[in-house]
C-alpha cells in the first residue's frame, strides 16, 4: 500500500487520483447506457457536460467542506486551501456538490430531476468503491486499532501509519469499498 504509483519530474501520479480518473470515466460509460436505456432525451455531448458539471461541483465543494472543517490549519496557512494535491476531500461535500451540479445541469438541460438521480445513482456508488481503493492505497479514511487478524499495519508515510505506527487498524475503507460494491450489485 503505497500511494504514488510514479514520478516524472515534479509530477506525482497517485492511486487516488487515477481512482477518481477511473471512476469518471467509468461513470460517463454507465450513464450514458442508462440514459439511453431509460429514454432520457439527451445526447452524449449532454451526458459528458452533466456529468463533468456534478464532479467539478463536487471536487470544488469537497475541498470547501474539508476546509471549512479544518479551519483552525487552513487559516493559518491560507495558500494551502486550493492545493488539494497536499491531501483533503470530504466525500459530504462532495456529494453536496454533486447535487448542486446535478441541479444546476438538470434544469439546463430540462430533463426531471429524480428521473436523472436515479440514473446517476448505480455510477456514484460504484465511483465510491474507487475512491475508496484510493483511500486504501492512501492510508487514509481509515478505522482504529484492532487485535483482530484482518487488521492492517499501514506505511509511516501514510496518514494511518503516521497515527499508529506500527499497529493493526481496521481498515474501514475496504468495508466501506466491499458494502458499496455489495449495492451496485
């Protein structure tokens, strides 16, 4: 468990940012079928704008909600509150954000709300159980120490590692990841 797959230059390629790559496109796939299935009067062009409107609203507002929840750091170190390549989403926001966008582009496009989240929705857990991948290989959203035997001793580079070092912790993102694969089965 590591998070960066690779480095050229200044660049760093991380499992969780390929996890929400991943994720995105899988998810346009998905609800393009289903908008088609379903008899949803928009094109493909629609499809790519919508859905890149709800995660652009989503990333923006995970960011914000992590922030805002974090203000005592970020006020202090205000540049810090646009580079999320340092770390900090909060998957509210981002679904606080994703319903904003999904709004917004809904009434755009005039196409019925619930009509459209029921479509979106089998793409947003499955985007989950990406997201929750990265947050494995990150370290990160993880549970407390446990004795039990499937419990995982992170890297002390990682956020778990950093906070029990060298202690099994349940991992609470391969819960969360199995569960949400578990629903859009």
């Amino acid at each position: 468990m590591h998070p960066v797959i690779f480095t050229i230059g200044p660049f760093v390629f991380r499992f969780y940012g390929l996890m929400y790559m991943i994720a995105l496109l899988v998810g346009i796939v998905l609800i393009r079928k289903e908008v088609t299935r379903k008899g949803l009067p928009l094109t493909s062009d629609n499809v790519w704008n919508m859905v890149l409107v709800i995660f652009l609203c989503g990333l923006v507002v995970a960011r914000i909600y992590y922030v805002a929840f974090n203000w005592a750091y970020y006020s202090r170190f205000p540049s810090e509150i646009v580079a999320i390549w340092h770390g900090g989403l909060a998957i509210h926001g981002g679904i606080i954000g994703g319903l904003l966008g999904g709004i917004i582009m809904t009434r755009r496009l005039k196409v019925p709300f619930w009509r459209m989240a029921d479509t979106v929705a089998p793409s947003m857990i499955l985007g989950m159980v990406f997201g929750r991948f990265g947050n494995f290989m990150n370290g990160d959203a993880h549970g407390l120490p446990t004795n039990k035997p499937w419990g995982l001793v992170f890297k002390p580079e990682t956020a778990a590692g950093m906070q029990f070092s060298d202690q099994p912790i349940h991992p609470t993102m391969l819960y969360e990841l199995t569960f949400n694969a578990l629903i859009f089965s």
